[in-house]
C-alpha cells in the first residue's frame, strides 16, 4: 500500500473483547483510519468507543524493534539459538516438565496452534496454559461437565430474539458495549444479577445485588422454582440425565442470596414465565472459587426447561479477550488438546501423536497458571516462555508473582513493547507483529472464525508469532514439524485435524470443511461460524437433544452455594470486588497511549459507599490505602451507592508503568476453583484507611516525567501526560523537585508559592511555549484538569490559576470517548438548551449515538440536573 487516502480498505477484526467486531482499515500517510465492517455478522458496523479509537493506539514509539539479550539489542540468529538452546537443554537436564508457556487470548489461532503443538507435542510437557485461564476456564469446565465438549450453544442472533436477556456477573454495557446495544435495540427485558449497580442496569426491569458468591443460591432457587411451577420439560428431559440429583441439592441448598423474597420471586416469574429467555454470563461468575459450579447451576435451569440451542434462548458466554475461544479450540489451556479433544484420553492422545508426527505426549494436564507461577518461584520450573500477556500485573497475589518471575532461571517474553511490568524481567525479549501488521484468524464468542489482516508494515525486526515460535522448533531439531512458511499452511493443518476430532471422536470442534482452503481462498475467507463440514455450517447446538457425553445425553450437575475463599475478619472487613472500566483494555498497552481513551479514569480508584465513608473518615477524592492479606495498593477514593455497604470495588487495568500503587490483583488471593483453576479476583477482603498525605500534586507535561513520590498515576493526553501525585513527606524544595520530575535543567520557570498554606504552582517555558506545569497542595487539588493538560506545547500565558480565562471554555473530562464530548460541554446543553432525554443530546452533540456505553451516565447527569431544578 502506498498510504494515500485513496488506500483501499482492508477487513480486519477488532482486537479486544470477544465481541469480535469486523472492521475496515485503511493507512492514511503514517497513521490508520479504523471504522466498523458493515458487513460483519457480528457488529454490522457499530464499535465501541475502544474500537473507534484504533488508530490512536498505532503509534511506534513504544515498539520493542529488534531482540533483546541481557538487555541489550542483538540479532534473531543470536536471540532464537539462545532460547532453543536453553529451552532444550532444561528439558534434558531437568525433565521437560522444568519448562513452560504462558501465552494469551492476544494470540492469532495460528500462533496458538504452534506454541500448543511445541510444547506438547514435542519439548513433550503439558506446562502451557493462557491467561485466558483467569477469564473463562469456569465456563470450560462448566460446558464440559454439563455437554461433554467446551461448546457455545447459541449464537448472537439469539440476542435479537429473546424476550427476556439476563445478565450474570457481566456488566455488558461496558465490556461488550456492542452485545448490549443488540440487547437494547431488541427490546427484550433486561434482568441484571450483580453485587453492584453497574452501566448495565440503566433500564433494567430487574437489578438484583445479590451476596457476592449467591449465584449459586440464586439458580438453585430457580431450579426449584422450575420443578415446584411445572415448568420442567418433560421431552427434552428424554436428552438428559441427573435432575433428580440436581434438584436434591437444589433443595437442600440453604444459602441466602441477599435478596428480598419479593425481588427472588419477580426473577423467578419472569425466567419461569418467558420462554425466549437468553441468561448471559461472564467474569462474575467465571472468576470464583465456585465459578464452575456457578456456570452448571445457570445450565441446569436452561437443560430443565428445553431452553436451549432454540432461537431467542439459551446460556451464553461471552468471552473477556479476542480469541479467547481460538485458544480452547487449539488447546491452549494445561489441560486440553487441540481441537477439543481430551489431553487425559489415551484414544485422543494417540490420534493427536499421530497426526503431529510427535513423540509421546503428556499424559496429564499440566500446571495451571496460578500453581504454574506458583512453580516458577519454588524453581521447578526453570525456563519460561510469555507471549503477549503481563502476569507480573493480572496474576493474582501478583507481587509474589513479579518475584517470581524475576527470580527464574530463564525468561522469554514475546511482545510489541518492552515497556511492561513483565517484559522488564526478561532474560529475552523478543519484539513481535501487533494488531494490523499480522495475519491470521481469531474465534468470537458465538463461534465465529475471522480473519486478523495486515494493513501496517512490521516495525524494525518484529516478526509474527507462530514464525518465531516455529523458527524455535526448528532449532530444538524438530524442522519437519514446524516447517511453515504462512499461516494459511498452520490453519489447514488445524482444520484438517479438527476433522479427525469430529470424525473419529464425535467433537463438536470440526472445521475439517476449510482445509482445503487454498491460500488465495485463505486470504479471502469471510467470518465463518464453526462447525464447517461438508455438511454443516454453522447453527445453534443442541436443540436437537443431541450432546456430546459418550450416551450423547446431557448432564445435570448437583451443586451446592459455596462461600468466597476469604472471609471478611476485623482486620479485614470489607469485600473488594474488581474489574474492567469502560475505555480501558487489560493492562492498557494499548488503549492507554489514546488520550481521548484516558480522558473518561486517568486514574485508579475505590468505590466507596457513602456509609463506609463516614465510617472511615474518607472525603470524595482523598487517596486510601487499601491493604489485604497479599498487598497494597493506593487509589483514589469515590463515594457512590452503586456498592453495597461492606463491598468495594477497584478496576484492574494499571501498572507499574501507570500507577505502581495501582496493582489491584497485588491485593487478590491465589485461590483458585478447584475444577477449573481459575482464580477468585472479584472476591478479596481488604482493610481501607486513608492515606496520610503531606502533599498533593498534579503535573502535566509534553514529555514523560520521571516522578519519585509515593503515589502517582499517569495518562496520556493530546499535549502530552498528565499525572496525580501524592507523598508522604513534603521535599524540601519545590522547584527542583519540579525540575527533577520534568527532567528539565535550564527552563525558565514562572512560580507562585504560599508556604503558610503549604502550596506550590510552578510553570516551565521554553521558546514562549510551555512545556511543564506543576501544582501542589497539603490536600486534594481542586483544579480544571482537563483545561491545565491542555496547555503544555501552547503559547498561552502559564495559567496558575488552574482555571482557565473567562473566554476559554473547559469541555471537561471525556465523557463521551466515541466523539470526544466532555462532560462540562454535555451539563452546558443541558442547562442552557433543556435538553431532557439522552436522546436529544445525541442528537444535539452525538454523545450516546455510537456504541452507548455513556449512555448511563449522560441519563444520569439529565437526572441530576432536574433534581436540582426541583430543589430550586
């Protein structure tokens, strides 16, 4: 391409969550235009505000460019002979079980298919697992417990269908924004299931905050509810085996929920009482140390009833990542094989040994993560492989974590970026092809194959995954089986085993149908909803009563309420709950260099309920110290009743690079399900005080800062960064501690001091523009942020004030990321122009009109404004 505007578009795939959206690219000089693919079944053209901001997040400046040994740039030859070498000769000298992968749902299916097939397949141990493990492992033992096989039954259009939608620890609007818009324009009931009150529960029929830990208690009261109402289809039952057993446990099941009897009963008329019935679920209810069975009691109820595999109903798992499911269907998990197939089956092993050309395969599963990470810092395992993902940050008891990885024999990292928590710690980094410089496919949540395509050109030396991954199973002797030249040639080799998966074994994994996919017809391969056989494509399963358990009949699964693994004590009493915030992705490599992305939370806070405050003497924006068993983190405190009294919450998305006291899964217990492995994250119990701060600052600068204090968090902007600082003790000098910050030496600086009120305002200029500015204070600083982090790179006059001339209007934080509307400008119209319907701001300002997930809080601050009036 020759990056005019003329370019062609090119159909990709959105690389966040596992709505997998299509969308279309075209290079525009250095840069990428990025809009929703019309045309893909999946999104039909709407993106959320992360995907509309793609082309933001292209910039090179943080981009790992050459291989790294012992931290200094060397070439592929010496870098991949290195790790060949090391990799085989613990192997030899340890047993190959010393060795491990930790790879990620960021992963091509491609690349996926050749790290599961190096490891075991041929170094021969069964040490790989994905951080999707800390996502949707629950829902893989769960599917598996209750169909046989890991299998999605329904599918998308399902949500356009129902009647009723029910949303099961997912806080849809935020994290599937584009899922939640075809809920919403389906005109379905909405029933939201949720310790907290979330963006999801704006026009909700129902919000039930339940205990954290109920789900369990609540659908096994539904499932009574079924059998008392004569709701049990007594034909699909033929298809089924174990309600008897279940519905025991159900009813000897005494656990509370938290509900009222009242709100218990509604939901249960309303999932008893409406056929079409969709019940979506997601990390609420995957990340716990009951969240298999959580899973099985959400699929009881629908195996109870019939409703599943049939238009409009069903359970749905939505997955966190995008391809999250190309992982489970290449058995990226420590316990699969590829293709569904069974890494504790003989019959499977040997079909799979077969077909590889491989020596003996493991015959038990392997570490997962927690217990792999677990190993590492205990030394059994000694060489260590990461690709694309940042345990020393979302692992829980991630501290320990980080140690451990620092203190292993041997470690690989395979990123876009040196520049994380993990990549740091590396013996090796490896610089690999990002989202638009690499080929291959990924797997949506509803069982759709699409197509990743390069738009950009690879920077420096980057090289695609599966091609270092391969080049590595060359070196360690095995050239015939890694001999790839494109990953069309990964695919085919893929499908064509899925196809002895479904043949032989009856999986329900088989796109056996697209193996002989030339390469052109590759390159050309339109979004594709597995099973692809030649004689099936696509569809829902199960309708048909057909399962996938050897008598081909599905099964119940007795469970029983379970309490959290850490119980709230006098030194720890509150519960803290995490997740994700609307603009954010993981561990923010990438959303976080788009300053439109981190103009909505530039930094990481708590959830505090306004009776928990007063309690603990905590004011709107103090900074707390939040302290658990396993860690501490700082964070800023936020007063709302969308937490219950007793619970917290805190979003998981910052990092060493972002906010070193940010590390939520620092405070987070590696206890883990005891069927799935996956950890409990959403389930903590913490200690809350506030910080005792001797000063508060904030910065903003056109370069990055180099802050020494206590407590800081950065985030991009259009100038710049900006940055919130905090201390302990006050330095002793103002202006240089400035200079030391910024990195200046020789600026001239503009400052206004009151050391009776102990606040400090200094401004660097250089050449008329400033470049700096820094504002302190003994307590929170009340200034227009957003109008301070857009001076740095202007002309205008340094503003001590922190707020802006009277002829300068301050948009405000970002409230609408889509089109970039602040909310100051939103309150404007609403004041000025009587603007009382969110639809009227959307058609006034466009905010709302895009993916929706401001919705809640634009519908909020109409709400707000008219509770003022009223007041008035």
């Amino acid at each position: 391409m020759d990056g005019s505007p003329a370019s062609p578009e090119v159909r990709s795939t959105c690389p966040y969550c596992g709505v997998g959206c299509g969308v279309l690219l075209r290079r525009e000089g250095d840069g990428l235009a990025v809009r929703g693919d019309p045309a893909h079944p999946a999104n039909y053209g709407r993106l959320c505000s992360k995907g509309t901001a793609l082309g933001e997040t292209v910039g090179l400046g943080h981009r790992l460019r050459a291989p790294i040994v012992g931290g200094v740039e060397t070439g592929w030859d010496e870098a991949l002979q290195l790790v060949a070498d090391r990799f085989s000769d613990v192997a030899r000298d340890h047993g190959p079980d010393a060795t491990a992968f930790y790879v990620s749902g960021q992963l091509l299916t491609e690349d996926y298919y050749v790290a599961n097939k190096l490891m075991k397949g041929f170094i021969r141990s069964a040490n790989i697992d994905t951080n999707s493990r800390l996502c949707m492992a629950s829902t893989v033992a769960g599917h598996k417990r209750a169909f046989g096989t890991d299998t999605v039954p329904g599918t998308y259009e399902d949500l356009d269908q129902a009647d009723l939608v029910v949303l099961v620890g997912s806080n849809l609007a935020w994290c599937h924004p584009v899922l939640f818009q075809r809920v919403r324009a389906s005109g379905a009931k909405v029933v939201v299931i949720d310790p907290r009150r979330t963006a999801s529960c704006d026009g909700a029929t129902l919000h039930l905050a339940i205990e954290p830990g109920a789900d369990v208690a609540l659908f096994n009261g539904l499932l009574r509810a079924i059998a008392e109402r004569g709701a049990v289809d007594a034909d699909f039952g033929a298809h089924t085996d174990g309600l008897d057993a279940a519905l025991a446990a159900a009813r000897a099941d005494t656990a509370t929920t938290g509900l009222s009897p009242e709100d218990e009963r509604a939901f249960y008329d309303l999932w008893i009482g409406t056929e079409k019935v969709v019940t979506i679920f997601s990390q609420g209810v995957n990340q716990s140390t009951s969240g298999s069975d959580k899973v099985n009691a959400i699929l009881n109820c629908h195996l109870a009833t019939g409703r599943i595999g049939k238009p409009g109903m069903g359970p749905f798992s939505v997955t966190g990542q995008p391809n999250a499911m190309g992982g489970r269907e290449v058995g990226g998990l420590a316990n699969m094989l590829a293709c569904h197939l069974d890494l504790e089956n003989a019959e499977h092993r040997a079909a799979v040994q077969g077909f590889w050309n491989a020596g003996d395969l493991p015959q038990a599963a392997g570490l997962k993560a927690v217990d792999m990470f677990r190993a590492v810092g205990e030394g059994r395992i000694k060489a260590l492989w990461i690709i694309h993902t940042n345990p020393a940050v979302s692992m829980p008891d991630a501290d320990a974590v980080r140690d451990a990885i620092s203190g292993c024999e041997f470690v690989v990292v395979s990123d876009v970026t040196g520049a994380t928590d993990t990549a740091r710690l590396a013996d090796v980094l490896l610089p690999a092809t990002a989202w638009a410089e690499k080929e291959g496919t990924v797997t949506n949540s509803d069982r759709t194959i699409s197509r990743q395509r390069a738009v950009l050109p690879a920077p420096g030396h980057a090289r695609p995954d599966w091609d270092i991954l391969a080049e590595v199973g060359r070196r360690m002797g095995f050239e015939t089986a890694f001999d790839y030249e494109t990953p069309a040639e990964i695919f085919r080799e893929h499908a064509a085993l899925s196809g002895i998966a479904g043949a032989h074994f009856g999986r329900d994994f088989d796109i056996s149908g697209l193996a002989d996919l030339s390469d052109a017809e590759y390159d050309t391969l339109a979004p594709t909803r597995w099973p692809t056989t030649k004689s099936r494509t696509g569809g829902r399963f199960f309708a048909d009563g057909r399962f996938f358990h050897p008598d081909g009949k599905a099964r119940f699964v007795p469970v029983t309420t379970r309490s959290p693994a850490a119980t709230p004590t006098p030194a720890y009493p509150y519960r803290l709950n995490s997740g994700r915030v609307r603009d954010q992705w993981h561990t923010m490599t990438r959303t976080g260099l788009s300053a439109r992305l981190s103009g909505h939370l530039a930094e990481p806070y708590l959830d505090i309920h306004p009776q928990d405050a007063v309690a603990l003497d905590i004011n709107p924006a103090d900074l707390v110290e939040v302290t658990s068993p396993h860690g501490m983190a700082i964070l800023r405190a936020r007063l709302t009743t969308d937490v219950q009294p007793g619970q917290m919450f805190a979003p998981m998305h910052w990092t060493g690079e972002t906010a070193p006291t940010g590390r939520i899964d620092a405070l987070v217990a590696p206890a883990t399900d005891p069927v799935s492995g996956q950890p409990e994250s959403k389930a903590a119990v913490v200690s809350v005080k506030r910080m005792q701060a001797a000063w508060y600052g904030f910065a903003v600068s056109t370069m990055p800062m180099r802050p020494e204090s206590d407590y800081w968090a950065v985030a991009a902007t259009p100038a710049g960064y900006r940055m919130e600082l905090a201390g302990y003790t006050r330095p002793e000098e103002w202006d240089a501690a400035a200079r030391a910050l910024f990195g200046i030496e020789d600026a001239a600086a503009i400052s206004v001091k009151d050391p009776a009120r102990g606040t400090a305002r200094i401004a660097f200029e250089q050449d008329g523009r400033i470049t700096a500015a820094l504002f302190v204070a003994p307590e929170p600083i009340a200034i227009m942020r957003d109008y301070i982090a857009g001076l740095p790179g202007t002309s205008a006059p340094a503003n001590l004030t922190g707020r802006p001339p009277a002829d300068v209007v301050d948009a405000g934080a970002i409230l609408c990321a889509c089109f970039g509307v602040g909310i100051n400008t939103i309150v404007t119209a609403i004041e000025t122009d009587g603007l009382l319907s969110v639809e009227a701001i959307g058609e006034a300002l466009q905010a709302g009109t895009n993916c929706g997930s401001c919705r809640p809080e634009l519908a909020s601050l109409i709400a707000r404004s008219q509770h003022r009036e009223a007041a008035e």
